[in-house]
C-alpha cells in the first residue's frame, strides 16, 4: 500500500479525534449537551449532519452496486429518498423542533413521545427504546460490513496475521475510530464530524464519476452509453425488467425518512426554528448532488469495467476498486477516507440515538432515576460501546450485504416510527394507545414480512418492500387505536 493512502487516512482519523475532543471540552457537562448539542445546531451543520448521518456506507457501496447490477432502474431507489427527505423537512423538521420543546423539553424521541401521551407514558418509552436499539444494532453492523468491506478489498494481506482477516480488522479499525470519537465528545463530535465527512463525501462523489467519464480510459457520455448498449440496452432504461410493484418498492424508500430517529433528532437540535428553512435548502442540495454522484459511479463505472477488462467481482466494491486504480496515492487515501466518512457519520449517529435511548429511557427510568447529569454522561458513554459491540457481532460475517441490511433497519425505523411521529405532530386526535399499536404493529409487521420471505416473492411475483406494508399497517393501527381509546373513554 502506497505511503500517501496512509498519509491521507491518518490525517482523516487525526482530524476526527481532534473534532471529538474539541467537542468534549464544550458540550459534555450535562445530558442534553452530550445527547443533543445543547440545541445549538447552526443551519449549516445540521444540514450536513442530517444528510451524512443518513447516507451511510451504501451511497458508495450499495447504491453504485445496485446501479452496476440492474442499471437506470434501480435509481429509483435515490429518486424516492430524494422526494422522502425534501417532505419530511417540510412536515416534520419545523414541528418536530417547536414541539420537542413545548413537551418538556425531550431530547430523545421516546422521551418526546411519552410526554406527547403522559397516560401511557412508561410503555411508550420502553417499547419505542426498545425498537430503536434492536434496529439500530442491524443498521450500525450494516455500516460496519462497509467498513470491512474497504479494507478487504483495498489493503489485501496487509492486516492478515494473527488469524485476523482484512475484514474483520476493518470492522475492528472503522469501530474503534467511531467510538473514540463519538464516546469523547457526544452529540457535538458527531455532528462536527458529520459536517466534515459530508464534505469529503459530496467532493469524492464529484470527482470520481467525473474521471471515470472523462479521464483516460472514459471516453465521455457518448462512449459510455454505447458500451452499455451493446451488453444491454436494458442498462439505460429507467423501466426495463421493473414492474409498477418493483417501481413503487423502490420509490416507497422515501416513506422511511419520517422514522429514523438518527435523522430527525438533528430537527430537534437545530439552533432555532427560522433556521431550519435554510438548513433544509443546504441538505437537499447536498443531497441531490451526491445522489447524482452515486448513481453516475454505479452505471458509468460499468461502462468503464467493461471497455478497460476489469474484474469486478463483487459490484459494491466498484468504488474501492476505481480509487485505488485511477488516482495518485494521496488521493486514493482521501477517496477511501469519503468511504469511511460516509461509513463512520452514519454509524457514529447511530450509536449515540441507541445510547441515548439506553441512558434516558431505561437506565434513568428503570434504575437510577435520581442519576445525575454526570453520571447519565458516564452510562451513556457506556452504551455506545455495548451497542457498537454488538453491531460488531453482527457484521462478523464477510457474506453481509449493505444495502440488505439497510433495506431491513430502514424499513423498521420507517414502519414503527414513521406513521407516528407525522400524526403525532400533525393529528390532535391522536392517543397514547393509538402510538402503542403503531408501533408494535409496524415493526412487527416489517420483521414478519421479511422472516416470511415476502420482500423477495410475494404471491408468486416480485417481492413487495416491506416498509410498504409496515407503513400502512402502523398508520392504520393508529387511528383505529385512536379512535377506539376515545371512544371508550367518552
């Protein structure tokens, strides 16, 4: 491995760790500091935080693989998160940040859920923490294979000793990275961070389809397009080989916005109200240009393999494969640092939201109510470590697909959470009991669905993706709960 790719990723790690404990010095002396920044987000910061926390290691692994697979068709699944997060920071962004505040000042969501719904206080914190770690624990190992994944792929044999493979060091290596950072300085060091990683992302995501097009061995739009039409013309086509059950499971990955709790706690973090306009003009900015990136990677990369003969045998990996091969070591090393930025923003979000769910919703309720703020820090910290740990498990295995495992904790985020926090912030008439069963309801539906096999073949057909019907399910349990509990209690 050449001395530059090192000198840029040491420089990538070194910058992290200095982030984390300049956080650590201005916003780890209370819980809300440590778990919410304070509330003192600027637009800018948590726009970029937002949209890193969100698109974790698939946008250079998973999405790219998918669009080298199957081709214009699968961008469906970027153009509906497109539409997902432009809606979610209309609807949801404003009020979520007004109301967090004016329900006792929660700073996790099933703290703001119970005080939404003080009758059913206690069960709604237990089983909304509950499927927050469970699902979190899926999403951060799906950031870790991504981790394991660089590292096999792009430093073979390197870390191969002592009976430790390339992968599992990845995922030791991308962990231990995350947790220094995010275990020192809380929800500032991440969010800092994420600012930093989504401009390394963005910029990588710029100029890596930009020389695959037009560098040596390219040949531009033109020479691409007609390469992919004499595989397969299907490659170029927003609709070959997708049926409207296809199509609509693609595009429905937009439903899961209104449910990641990772996402939408920087909503609650935002300095204050007048600014989130310009910090939802800033994200989905970002958001669309990196996108357009990540889909141009994944079908002119392609086009690339096949006119230069390269062997890619495992298609999310084309990102690792393209940086080590098309560019000078230094910039390599920063092409692999995007990769981990894109990896560690995600899971670094990830784990803090678990942990502040573990600190706030069990140890504090169940254990120590009487904890003081310093010692929520200290369990916290905790947390973040023991969730990550079993993240680590999880990704053990080499055969681990990314954008599988994110498709699974999307779908759960989106389906238990989704339905009620928009009818929650939106709905006056909706109940403590309503929120119960849209919560069980949704997330069981999801693991149901996927254990029955249902989001690969459904009825003989094309599977269905099962937020589809997780989401649908959870709302309806909601209003008909809703209903029901005022009704009897009238």
């Amino acid at each position: 491995m050449a001395v530059g790719v090192w000198i840029s990723l040491f420089v990538y790690f070194a910058l992290m760790i200095i982030i984390g404990l300049y956080a650590m010095r201005t916003s780890t002396s209370s819980s809300e500091a440590y778990m919410l920044g304070g509330r003192t987000l600027s637009p800018k910061v948590a726009a970029l935080s937002a949209g890193a926390s969100d698109m974790s290691g698939w946008l250079l692994l998973g999405l790219p693989g998918a669009l080298y697979i199957s081709g214009l068709a699968s961008a469906w699944i970027g153009i509906g998160l497109f539409i997902g997060a432009f809606i979610n920071w209309i609807l949801v962004a404003p009020r979520l940040r007004e109301q967090t505040v004016q329900y006792g000042n929660a700073i996790t969501i099933p703290a703001f859920l119970s005080n939404r719904f003080p009758a059913q206080a206690l069960s709604l914190r237990t089983v909304s923490a509950l499927v927050i770690v469970i699902f979190f624990v899926v999403y951060t190992a799906s950031g870790l294979v991504a981790g394991g994944k660089l590292f096999e792929s792009a430093f073979a044999g390197i870390f191969n000793v002592a009976g430790i493979s390339d992968y599992a060091m990845g995922i030791l290596i991308t962990l231990g990275v995350v947790l220094a950072y995010t275990v020192v300085g809380g929800f500032l060091a991440v969010s800092l961070t994420d600012f930093v990683q989504g401009c390394i992302m963005m910029l990588a995501l710029v100029i890596m389809p930009a020389v695959v097009l037009f560098g040596e061995g390219g040949g531009g739009f033109a020479q691409a397009s007609a390469t992919l039409n004499q595989v397969d013309p299907a490659l170029l086509s927003w609709t070959a080989g997708l049926s409207f059950v296809g199509w609509l499971s693609a595009l429905s990955w937009g439903l899961g916005y209104f449910g990641q709790p990772h996402i939408i706690v920087r909503f609650m973090a935002i300095r204050s109200l007048k600014d989130v306009p310009i910090a939802r003009n800033i994200c989905m900015s970002w958001m669309g240009i990196s996108l357009i990136g990540s889909i141009s990677l994944g079908i002119f990369g392609r086009a690339y393999a096949i006119r230069n003969d390269l062997v890619v045998a495992d298609p999310e990996t084309i990102f690792i494969i393209l940086s080590e091969l098309l560019f000078h070591p230094l910039i390599t090393g920063f092409l692999y640092a995007a990769l981990l930025a894109a990896i560690m923003s995600t899971i670094s979000s990830q784990l803090l939201v678990s942990s502040s769910s573990l600190t706030e919703d069990f140890y504090r309720l169940f254990l120590r109510k009487q904890a003081t703020d310093r010692e929520c820090v200290m369990a916290g910290r905790g947390c973040v470590v023991a969730v990550g740990l079993m993240a680590a498990l999880i990704a053990s295995d080499p055969d681990s697909q990314v954008l599988g495992l994110v498709s699974n904790a999307w779908a759960g985020f989106g389906a238990a959470f989704g339905p009620l926090i928009i009818l929650s912030l939106m709905w006056p008439h909706t109940t403590g009991t309503g929120a119960i069963a849209g919560l069980i309801v949704g997330a069981a539906t999801v693991m149901i669905w996927i254990s029955l096999g249902w989001n690969s073949q459904f009825m003989g057909g094309p599977g269905v993706y099962e937020i589809i019907p997780g989401f649908i399910a959870s709302w309806i349990a909601i209003v008909v709960g809703s209903v029901v509990g005022a009704g009897s209690r009238s």
